[in-house]
C-alpha cells in the first residue's frame, strides 16, 4: 500500500482507556435511600457487574468482575485490587481471577470481595447490615447448588432482608417488549449473547421454556481471542503491542454483526468497500522501528562468532583445570620441585630426576 492511499484512508488510534476508581455514594445514599427500603439491583455479568437502586434510569457504579492479587514488598502483605481498583488489565493478567466457571458462580470468596466492593461504593461500606432487599441475576437453568451458596453468601455475610433472582435477558426482553409493543412479551425466541457463551430461551405464554433452552460455549471472549491471533498472525513484528485489550477495543468498535454475511464478502473481495477500510496506529516503539529479519549470510556469520568465543572459553575452562591439577600434585609431593637436570648422550636428551622423587619411584 502507498503512503498516498493510506493518507486517504481514515487513521484509527485506540483509545488506551484505563479504569479509574470509583468514588464512595454515601451522600446520596444518605439523602435518598437510607431508611426507605429500597432494592438494590445487582447484574452479575461475567464480564462487568452493574448496582445500582431500584427506579433509576441507570445503575450506579459499573465495574469489572475481576479480582487481581499482586505480591507485596517483602515484610508486607500481599496487595488486592478489585472491579475498577485496576487499571491496567494487561499489567495484571497473570494473576486476574473471576467468580465465574463459563457463566456458573463457582468461586464464592472472590465473588464476596466483589460484593464488598459494591456495596462500599455504593455508600453502604459504614452500615452494619445491608437493610435493603436484593434483586441479582443469574444464569438460565442455574443449579440450586449455585443459587443455595449465593443465599448463604448474602443472608449470612450481609443479613439482607430478602433475595429474588432472574435471567439478565428475559428481564431486557421484557422492558423491550413493554416499551416497543406496550405489552409483556407473550411468546418470542430470546437470544442472549454473552460474554463467556450464547443461550438460546424459548418464550411460551408469556413464560419460560426451560426445557428448550440452550447454551453455546461461544461469547465475546472467543471473539476478541480469535481477532487477537488472527492480528498476531498476520503482523508477527508487533506481537508485542497486540494485546488482548487492544482486540477487544477493535471488537467494540468496528465489528458488527452482517445481516448477509455472503454479499458483504463479496463487496470486500471486489474492492467495492476499500474506502471503509482504516489504518490501526499502534503507540511508537524503538524496538519496531529496527530491521527485525536479517538475512541468512549475517545470522550464519554471527553463529559463527558465537562458536568462535565459545571454543576459546572452553579452551581456557580446560588449561585452568589442567594448571589446577599441576599445583595439587606439587602440593601432594615438594619432591618435585626439585629443578631437572639435563645432559646428552647419544645425541638423544635424556633426563634424570633425584632418587626421591615421584616420577623415579614410577
């Protein structure tokens, strides 16, 4: 591609959002909600958890659903950063956990320290109790094991007074139907597309057909892993800047869901669509701006250099243990330090040692 076709070719640079922590609500939870018994509504997405009160128009704290545990200084304890508390997910995910198993509550302690977080942010963090009933989601068909560790979690830890559960998508489905046809949604097919996986729900009468449903082990996940390999596969050089985050930036941006998968194929092939086509800036690195492949001729010279100083480092290994082996057989037997007496006879050089000597008694 030219310089001039990319100079007319829209420039995309990513965005390099980091989170920022969340502020504490206790003066709005003071002036409006404390005392009155409203509900706390908790999405509990695989990806980001949502809070917020019962009757706003939006929630109030959105955060990501992980927990990262970095090791402290020595004499220190370890130091843990929850939901927005991380900035950087690329500095810490070797060590990112979730409560999540797909889309399945199976870690409960990271889940409490999420919960934690929530609550404290949502201006509870100085009450002795959460007094306020609690509306949380949950997978489709979720197993009463599940559901039973969830209540002890929040009737045990948090003494709320009371606990409803749902599915995130039946209750999006119903808002949608209420605002769009001005009636619940009597009969429809839901699909829900999530971050870990995709479940299809059949709707009948107005109520779910649990027996019906399914679940696909494809989310959003897949999809910026699948973008992520498919950039570092085509660009090896800047396998480095390729991350998992800048994918998913690419995903939320640019990528859509093609009603005619087939004809939008075949616009891209014919070239029908190259002014839709954008350049990725990535942040400037010394590191690329050097030749990163070099030929045959300059590696096999450099292998050859290696061998080189490797033999003379092997030689100089051999004659320090042969001059080490030399000083302990002095040391064994002073005899020998005796200097050698020469003389010809024959005309061959023939040498005589004294009678005492190491070498005279061999």
């Amino acid at each position: 591609m030219s310089v001039h076709d990319a100079s007319n070719q829209q420039l995309y640079h990513f965005a390099e959002e980091q989170a920022t922590p969340d502020p504490y609500l206790t003066p709005e939870y003071t002036a409006t909600h404390r005392g009155k018994g409203t509900s706390i509504i908790i999405d509990n997405g695989s990806s980001y958890c949502r809070m917020g009160w019962a009757g706003d128009e939006k929630p109030a704290i959105v955060f990501r659903n992980a927990v990262a545990r970095s090791r402290g200084k020595r004499g220190e304890s370890d130091q843990v950063c929850v939901g927005n508390d991380i900035s950087s997910v690329e500095a810490v995910r070797s060590s990112l956990r979730t409560q999540f198993d797909r889309c399945l509550v199976s870690n409960y302690s990271v889940q409490e320290q999420l919960l934690d977080y929530g609550f404290a942010h949502l201006g509870l963090h100085r009450q002795s109790a959460i007094r306020h009933p609690v509306v949380i989601t949950e997978p489709v068909c979720n197993p009463g094991y599940c559901r039973g560790q969830m209540s002890e979690l929040l009737f045990e830890a948090y003494d709320v007074p009371a606990v409803a559960y749902g599915v995130d998508a039946l209750f999006g489905a119903h808002r949608g139907s209420v605002e769009q046809l001005g009636r619940p949604l009597e009969e429809g097919l839901v699909v829900s597309c999530g971050h870990c996986t995709c479940r299809i729900l059949p709707v009948l009468q107005g109520r779910l057909d649990a027996t019906h449903c399914k679940r696909i082990n494809l989310g959003g996940v897949n999809v910026v892993a699948y973008l992520n390999r498919l950039l570092q596969l085509s660009r090896p050089p800047l396998l480095p800047h390729l991350t998992l985050t800048r994918a998913q930036e690419m995903v939320h941006a640019h990528c859509y869901l093609a009603t005619d998968y087939s004809a939008e194929l075949q616009e891209w092939g014919s070239g029908s669509r190259a002014g839709d086509v954008r350049l990725a800036q990535l942040p400037y690195s010394p590191s690329l701006a050097t030749p990163l492949l070099v030929d045959a001729a300059g590696r096999e010279a450099k292998d050859r250099q290696r061998r080189e100083r490797a033999r003379e480092q092997l030689l100089k290994v051999n004659q320090r243990k042969r001059e080490e082996k030399a000083r302990g057989l002095i040391q064994w037997n002073p005899s020998l330090r005796t200097p050698l007496k020469r003389r010809h006879l024959s005309n061959k050089d023939t040498f005589s040692f004294p009678k005492n000597s190491f070498l005279h008694a061999i």
